[in-house]
C-alpha cells in the first residue's frame, strides 16, 4: 500500500502551476513524487518535473486522496490511469482539465521513451505504444490538438486493424486526414493514405516508426 502524500508533499502538489503542472520543491520531495506516480521528471534540460494526471486529480480535489492506484497504474503505464480518446466516445469532456491531462500524459509518454528506448530516444515510439497502439497513436494525436470524433462533432477515429503494428486513422477527407497524418509523423508514426475498396473511404494506415 502507497501511502498518501505527505503535508509538505501535498503542498507541493498544490502550489503546481495551474496549467503545465509544473513543480518546486526540494529533491527529496519532488523524488517521492515520481515513486508515487504523482509527478515525473521532464527528459531535457533544465530536467524541471511535472505532476502527472494522478498529481493533477489530487491537486484538484477537495482532500487529500490515497494513491494506491496512482502508483500502481504509472508501473504499468505512463498516463497514469488516463485514456486518451480514440473517437466516436458518447460523451466526452473539454476545457483546461482535459487539457493539462493531456500535456501530462504525453509528457510522461516522452519520459518513457527516453527511458526505454534502448538509446534514449523520444523522438520515435517505446514498446508501450506498440503494445497499445490505439491509445498511443490517439494520445499523439489528441496531443497535438487534432479532435476526436464525438456525438454531432467532426474529428479522427482510431481502430486497430488485422495488420500487426499497425492502426487505422479515419478523419474527414482532406486537411483534416493530412493534419492527422502530420500530426502522427511528427510523433514518430509513419503513415499512408489509403481507400477502402467497398466504401470508397480514405483513411490513414499508421505504425510506430523504428529508426
């Protein structure tokens, strides 16, 4: 069992800027954090941390929370228990919130990289995300602001295929499936426009790029 953050941790936690999440504190704390789930550090220069979406939800909450389940999903995953949207959710929420999980978690998908990849590149896909395809490839794209598809609303759906290591990217025709398509690239996914044959659809074929 995780134990809650402590005072000092939580006030941390609290005074974490609103939007990036970022975090000031003393090396043991900021630490703890990270061993908690709570926060990770940032690969670059100045190597600042961040509070991942568990930081985020504890800092918004009313009372201190326990993080039994923060820490178990960052061994697991790098979201922290976030689900990125691959399109055609029923309901979907918005605004700043959404917003900083999102920076967060593809943050801490970057971390992840340079910690895996064997020479710590974050330019190109870990094996997390060819382990999940769909939601890294829908992470990379709800990061780079494209929208998802939603009730009445316009935007990019992301399905597996029979294709190993591959997804399919489905957006409305043109600028739409072109920026999606630039969107995974600059993620480190390449990418293909294709047609299906009954539908006359165009859609992006899509893999994690490995050099």
């Amino acid at each position: 069992m995780t134990r809650p953050p402590t005072a000092a941790q939580r006030r941390v936690i609290d005074a974490a800027d609103p939007v990036t999440g970022r975090l000031r504190g003393t090396e043991a704390q900021l630490a703890a954090l990270v061993r908690h789930g709570l926060a990770f550090r940032h690969p670059r220069p100045p190597h600042d941390h961040f509070l991942t979406p568990a930081g985020h939800r504890i800092r918004e909450a009313p009372a201190p929370l326990t993080a039994t389940e923060p820490r178990a999903a960052a061994e697991t995953e790098p979201t922290g228990g976030f689900a990125a949207r691959v399109g055609g959710e029923e309901s979907a929420e918005a605004g700043p919130a959404r917003a900083r999980e999102v920076h967060s978690a593809w943050q801490g998908l970057l971390e992840l990289r340079r910690m895996t990849n064997p020479d710590g590149a974050t330019d190109r896909p870990c094996g997390w995300e060819r382990a999940h395809l769909v939601r890294a490839a829908a992470l990379a794209l709800e990061a780079a602001g494209q929208p998802p598809e939603g009730p009445g609303t316009p935007g990019y759906r992301v399905r597996a295929t029979p294709q190993p290591e591959a997804v399919a990217v489905y957006a409305p025709e043109g600028e739409r499936l072109r920026a999606c398509a630039a969107a995974l690239e600059r993620a480190g996914w390449q990418t293909g426009e294709y047609t299906e044959p009954r539908t006359r659809t165009r859609y992006l074929l899509a893999s994690p790029r490995r050099v």
